[in-house]
C-alpha cells in the first residue's frame, strides 16, 4: 500500500518539479519562435496589406546576396576570432592553473573584469581607441611618426570586432576551462609525477584530455555568439558607416529588415534561416569532436 | 512674453470658434474631390464649440510621446488652462527608437499614445499606414497662418488634412570661424562657387584645417541641401503612386559638387556626432558647419573652448538672386487617430505649440528654433545677443532663413529605408572618394525596387 502511494507520488513529482520550467519554455522561447514562424508565412506591403505567401520568403532568402554574404562574413570572424580567443583563453586557464602565476586572484579577476563590462559599454569604448584623430592609438603614431593605423576602415573592420569580441570573452572561457582544471582529481597529477611527467607532459597527457568536455562547451557557446554577431557592429556603424552596412552581419540584416524597411515578415525567415545555420554549424563541430574521440 | 500672453486667452476662443467654420468648409471641398479619403471624411464632422468645451471640462488623461527635455514647464501651462485634462509625458526614446515603438503599439492595437511627437519627414511615414487624426475638425486649418508657410506645408496633406502641428524646425544655414577665415584672409561665401574656392585656398594655406566637414552618412543634411537647390525627389500622387528622382539633374549637381571637394579632399568626410567629430569642432579642424537653425545653441554646447570665435551666415546659394534654403530636423506635435480623447489631444496638440506663452518657452527654455510667426518676431527671441557668436543676432539671422525655406519639398513614405540606401549607396562612395553621381543611380535603382516591392506604383 504504502510502497504505491510512494510511487504514484513519485510519478506526480517529476513532472511538478520541471512545470515551472516547461512553463517558461514554452511562453518565451516556443511561443515567440512559433509566432515568428508564422509570421513568415506572409508578406505585408505598405501598399496592399498582409497576405500569405507560404515559402515565398525563404526562397527570397536563400538567393538574398545580401543575407550570403553576412554569414559568410560571420563564418570567416568565426574561423579566426574563435581560435585566437580560446587559445589565449586557455592559457591563461592552464598558467592559473599551474599556481606559478604570482598574484593569481588579482590576474584571474583582472582577466574576467571585460567580461563584466557589458558588450555596448565595451563597444564604444573601443570605438574610442580605435578612432583615426584622437584615438590613443592614433595619437601615439602621430607622436611617433608613424603611419596612422585606421582600425575603423574596411580592410581592418573585421580584424578590429575580433578585437574588441576576444577581449571580452576570453575571461568568460577562461572562467570555465579553470573550473573543469580544477575539477580534475589530484591523484592524477601524483600519479603522473611518480611515472616522471614534468609540468609540459601533465598538461598535455593529463589537462587537455580532461578539459575537451569544457572545451566543448566553449566551442558551441562560440559558435553561437560569431554568427549571432549585432552589438558591436551595430555600435560601430555610427563611426564607420560606411564601412558596416545594414547587411554587415546576418543578424544586423535581420534587425534592418525589421526596424528600418518593416518588413517584419522577410526579417522572421532570414532570422530562421540563420538559426538554421547555426543549428548546422554546432551540430557538425560537436560531430567531428564526437568523432575524434571514438576513434 | 509679457506682451503676447495676456490677449492669449481671448483669441484661444475666437480662434477655435472661427476654426470651426474655416475647417467645415474646406472638408466640404476636399469632400468634392475625394469622398473615400480618411482625412476628407472625418473632416467633414467639424467638432463645435459645444463639444471642444464639453470636452476639455471633463476629467481626462492623455498620453504624450516625446523626447524633449523638461516639456514639463509647456505641459503644465495647458493643465492649468484646462485643469480637467492631465497629460501624462512619456520619454519612449528620441526619434528612430520612438518610431519603432510607436509602429509595435500601433501594429499590436493598445498601448498607443494620445499625442506623439515626430519628426517633419516622417509624416508620410504614418499617414501611409493611416495612423494620424486629421486636425481640421479641430480647428488646426485656421492656425495655418500663425506658422510659417513651409512648416505648415510639411504637415499638410494634399486634401489639406493637417496631419501635425509643427513645434519647432531646422532652416539650414553656415557657422562659420571668424577667426580662421581672417587669419586665411577668406572672406564669406555666399555662392557654392565661392565655397568650394575657399575651401580649396584654406586648405591648401593649411593641410590641417578643412573649410567644411560633409557627413557623407548624414541623409538628412543631404535632404536640406537637396531642398535648398530646389531638388524635388520624391513626389507622390495619390496613395499609391509616387514619383522617385534622387538621381535627376539637380541631385546629380550636389552629387558632383560635394563629390568633387571630397575626391580633391579639401574637406572632411567624417560621420557627424561622434567624439572624434565633435573634438574637431573645438580643435579647429573645419571652418564651418553647415548646420540648421538649432545648430548655433548645439555648438555653442559641444564646442565651449571657442566662445566667441563663431559667426552665422546664410547657406551658399546656387543663384544668389534668389536666396534658397532647405531644411534639416524640427518635430511636430501629431494626434494618433486610435486616442479614445480626439478633442482634447488635437486641443494640446494645438495648444502647446501656438500658445504664445507656451511656444516662446520652447524658444527660449529648450532653445527650439520656433515655427511661429509670432516668436520668430518677438524682440524677445530675436533680439538675442550669444557670446559665442560674438553678440552677433544670431536668432533674427535664421528667422531670415525660415522664410527662404521651398515650401514644396515632400518626403517618401518608406523614408528609413530611403535613408539607409543612401548611407550604402552615396554615402560610401563619398567617403571611399569613388563616383557620387554613379552612386545615386545604385540609391535610385534600389529605392525604386523596394517601392515596387511595397505595392506602390513608381513614377
């Protein structure tokens, strides 16, 4: 009797305890996609109204230039902003982690502060340095005779958003590879100093296998934030207008599809689209880690 | 002030009284010519005196949308008029951010304010999705000569609704260094002939100062130039017909002109309101500023280090014996046709910007430069003698100018996407120093597409 009720309470207590987060799922996340998914249905003119077109916009979409060549511009920040930016981040990890590091909790901090920094504040204050006449930059090539470096010109753009992007988050992935160091159990790092592994061979064998799952994580976490890239460009297009266009990312398109032409509808599948890409572009690279490791 | 406000409470009756009449029979012509227009219909129920009392006794909140600062000390002269009528001011964010909220709200179908502030050019952006309270029943069409006529034509319609009343405004003129054109022995332009020969003398005197910055990204200074050279680029006909020429004969002038300077690089190409822009301004490094009439008490703000080295003049004219101006920025109060409180909104639409109490604390609290007729001879406002410009009239310099402003220009009804094309299309070539005049052919071809795409029939 008693074992029963124990476990129809038990079957009434699981879902009890995820409804408050189902409940949230739903209302903000699957409702608004599904409105959105909606929305792209159809197709408003100023003049004419609202009508349903059925797939007519991600047809417009795929063949948009404009929307290929903001995603190409994302997967190339992707490409090399992502590499530069975990690898700082991990060493920064594995030299905290190594406590030859003087002063380790004043670097640590120091290291995650811009993240800390919200990204529009980070932005335009990049925005600042980078400027061509009284940036700090340019003033110090004035003073040295230098030519004046021009961060803000078409050539530098994307060099320059990787910039300001690593600079802040390499504290963030910093934060996370040090607490899976962390985690790893001691005995390991005895075991591995009686066989006569020295600091270099430890953290080869012992650190970096044990961080891929960490690694991992930071990778997808990437991959999502280059190809969703909107604040900083967003900010730097009053300084360089010329430069970042309404279509310089494939999520500033979507948002100048929206708010600058009204055309919410084209806006809704161009953003399904680029989920789509990224949905893709996470799912190959947890693929060929997954891969790698079950050789 | 003094002199204006006491005979205001008098002529506030007499005016509405007569508004009533003047607005009946001007709905009854525009009736005549197009009966299905929203404006033409609902104008021909000119509201009567009886109502606009009965209204304005009753207990009433209004909401406000508008971005100026301090509009308190204006709000509360109409609260004590009308103590009935509360008016509660929401700050939804200064131009484009207020746009976008005002289009979700009016999408979704709550939440819209009573009375919003917007912008002379984009108007038509509101008329075209139907979302403005044609004023003349409310006694708007007889104000038309307290304003100065090409503020009055911004806001009309072409069935003479009267979809705003305009609040303040932005004639363009120059401000120019005395000192520096002294120092270089230039003398004021006042031809664009002149202009570009000074710039090119100054700059060539010294490589570090530039006579004049263009913002190559800035639409709406091009807009002001375009209108003071007489271009007419967007004109429509109709409510789905429009005509689309930023490519004609005269745009293609300006294009190679300003094109010209900025390949020979005699002057500056830099985005405007930025730091390193305004850090120009004060070092020295542009000569001028071709600004708008609310430029002079800007400046005087954001370049402080050089009080009293500033003077004005009028724009450098393309024929100087007919003096031309354009204009760039000024708002205008406009009534959303979904208030539950049409009379009482279009009655504080109207009062907060004809008042003469009220309109000359916009000219001399918030330095708006002043869309009456009135404040634009008050001694009062034009009288004034800034330091900065070295005690020179400034005020009755621009006053002047408001009234060389072409009443004809008109503005698209997609103007944000306009405005956009422009940056990607003659804006980057300027600043990349690549042909302008090719340019406005790309920003042709692409506005046209999106209007076509828009359902409009493009001329």
């Amino acid at each position: 009797m008693s074992v029963i009720t124990a476990r129809s309470s038990r079957r009434t207590a699981g879902p009890l305890f995820v409804a408050p987060f189902l409940l949230l799922f739903v209302l903000l996340f699957l409702a608004p996609l599904g409105y959105a998914a909606y929305l792209s249905l159809f197709e408003h003119k100023l003049i004419g109204g609202t009508t349903f077109v059925g797939l007519d916009n991600y047809v417009t979409a795929v063949k948009d230039p404009q929307l290929i060549h903001g995603v190409l511009r994302v997967a190339t920040f992707f490409l090399i902003q992502v590499p530069v930016m975990l690898v700082l981040a991990l060493l920064f990890a594995l030299a905290l982690d190594s406590g030859l590091v003087r002063l380790a909790r004043v670097v640590r901090l120091g290291i995650f502060v811009p993240y800390a920094v919200p990204s529009v504040v980070a932005s335009l204050m990049w925005g600042y340095l980078y400027g061509p006449d009284y940036g700090p930059f340019a003033q110090l090539s004035k003073a040295l005779h230098v030519p004046v470096p021009h961060f803000l010109s078409s050539g530098w753009m994307l060099g320059s958003l990787a910039n300001i992007v690593t600079w802040e988050f390499v504290g963030y992935n910093m934060i996370i590879l040090y607490a899976a160091l962390r985690a790893i159990p001691h005995e390991l790092y005895e075991a591995a100093a009686v066989d006569g592994a020295g600091a270099w061979r430890t953290a080869w064998s012992i650190k970096l296998p044990a961080l891929r799952p960490a690694l991992m994580l930071t990778l997808v976490f990437s991959v999502i934030g280059s190809f969703q890239l909107f604040n900083e460009p967003n900010l730097l297009q009053r300084l360089a207008p010329a430069v970042i266009d309404s279509a310089y990312t494939a999520n500033l398109y979507a948002y100048s599809l929206a708010f600058i032409s009204q055309q919410i509808n084209y806006a809704a599948a161009v953003s399904f689209l680029l989920g789509l890409v990224i949905v893709i572009v996470s799912y190959a690279v947890l693929l060929t880690a997954n891969r790698r490791r079950t050789p | 002030m003094a002199t204006s406000s006491p005979q205001f409470p008098v002529s506030r009756r007499t005016l509405l009284a007569s508004a009533g009449a003047v607005s009946l029979s001007a709905a009854l012509a525009a009736c005549g010519g197009d009966g299905k227009g929203g404006g033409g219909t609902s104008a021909a129920a000119a509201v009567s005196q009886a109502d606009i009392d009965k209204a304005m006794s009753t207990a009433t909140e209004l909401t406000f949308w508008t971005w100026v600062p301090d509009i308190a000390q204006e709000v509360a002269l109409f609260e004590k008029k009308y103590p009935a009528v509360k008016v509660k001011v929401v700050n939804a964010g200064q131009g484009g951010p207020e746009y976008t909220k005002l289009r979700t709200v009016l999408q979704a179908g709550t939440g819209a304010p009573d009375v919003a502030q917007i912008e002379f050019q984009y108007i038509p952006t509101f008329t075209i999705t139907d979302s403005l309270l044609d004023l003349r029943p409310y006694g708007a069409a007889a104000l038309k000569d307290k304003f100065v006529d090409w503020t009055w034509a911004q806001v009309s319609g072409p069935n003479g609704e009267v979809w705003a009343i305009p609040q303040d405004t932005g004639p363009l003129g120059m401000l120019y260094r005395k000192d520096i054109f002294d120092q270089y022995g230039i003398q004021v332009p006042t031809t664009w002939d002149e202009f570009a020969a000074a710039a090119r003398k100054l700059h060539a005197a010294n490589p570090e100062v530039y006579l004049t910055n263009f913002a190559a990204s800035q639409p709406a200074a091009w807009h002001g130039l375009l209108w003071q050279a007489g271009g007419k680029p967007y004109v429509r006909s109709g409510k789905s017909t429009i005509a689309i020429h930023v490519n004609d004969a005269t745009s293609k002038k300006l294009a190679a002109y300003w094109g010209g300077l900025a390949k020979e690089g005699v002057v500056g190409i830099e985005p405007d309101f930025t730091d390193p822009w305004f850090a120009a301004l004060n070092s020295g490094k542009y000569a001028t500023w071709l600004t708008a009439a609310w430029g002079p008490v800007f400046l005087s703000g954001s370049a402080k280090s050089t009080s009293g080295k500033w003077r004005a003049a009028p724009l450098p004219q393309w024929d100087a014996s007919t003096p031309q101006s354009g204009n760039w920025g000024g708002s205008t109060s406009a009534v959303i046709k979904s208030t539950k409180n049409p009379i009482a909104a279009a009655v504080f639409a109207q009062f907060l910007n004809v008042d003469p109490a009220s309109a000359l604390l916009f000219a001399t609290k918030q330095f708006f430069f002043p869309a009456t007729k009135a404040v634009l001879a008050d001694p009062a406002y034009v009288g004034a003698t800034p330091a900065f410009y070295g005690g020179q009239k400034v005020n009755e310099l621009f006053a002047g100018i408001s009234s060389t402003v072409n009443t004809t220009f008109q503005w698209p009804p997609f103007l944000d996407r306009v405005e956009a094309d422009f940056k990607e299309t003659v804006g980057k070539s300027l600043t990349d120093k690549t042909d302008a005049v090719t340019a406005l052919d790309q920003w042709q071809t692409r506005i046209t597409t999106f209007a076509k795409g828009q359902g409009f029939t493009v001329q």
